[in-house]
C-alpha cells in the first residue's frame, strides 16, 4: 500500500475520532484526564497505541485514586497492566543493556 492511502486513511480516522469528543463529560475529571492524555500523546508520539496505553493507564489509576476501583472491569485492569509492561520494556532493556 503506498505511504500516502496509508496518510490519508488516517486523517480521516482522526478527523471521526475527534468528532467524539464533544460527547465527552469534559466536567469530570476523572473522565476528561484520561481522554486528554489520549488525544494529545497521540500526536506528540506518533504512535495510537502509546495514546492508547496511557489512557487505559490513566482511566485505571485515576478512577481507583477517586475511590471508583470497583466500576472498573477486570479486563480493563489487565489492558493497563500490559501497557505499564509495554512502556516499561524499553527503559528496563535499556538500563540492562
């Protein structure tokens, strides 16, 4: 596929994604943190799936620090977890290596 299908593909996946955003309960923080982290790592690293981790990351820490543990799925916790993993991969092989 060349580079440009793949670039314009993306815009337009972006340009659906922020569309969302006016659904957000932005007077929630611990809904509008996690949701902000994943919009704006996004871009800064290039990479969905880093904006991706660090929302599930985000969402878990801030909802169990708010008293909110229990509403969080296990499954959520176990997608947090392999992200902590994913992030920390690379410094912990960096620090060995």
């Amino acid at each position: 596929m060349p580079l440009e299908v793949a670039a314009a593909s993306l815009v337009v996946v972006g340009a659906l994604m922020v569309s969302q955003i006016k659904d957000i309960d932005w007077s929630d923080f611990s809904v509008a943190l996690p949701v902000f982290l994943t919009v704006i790592v996004m871009p800064l690293t290039y990479s969905i799936s880093n904006g991706i981790g660090a929302g599930f990351i985000s969402w878990v820490l801030v909802r169990s620090l708010s008293g909110k543990a229990r509403e969080i799925s296990p499954l959520l916790w176990i997608v947090a977890v392999g992200f902590l993993v994913y992030f920390a991969r690379g410094p912990i092989q960096s620090f060995l290596g």
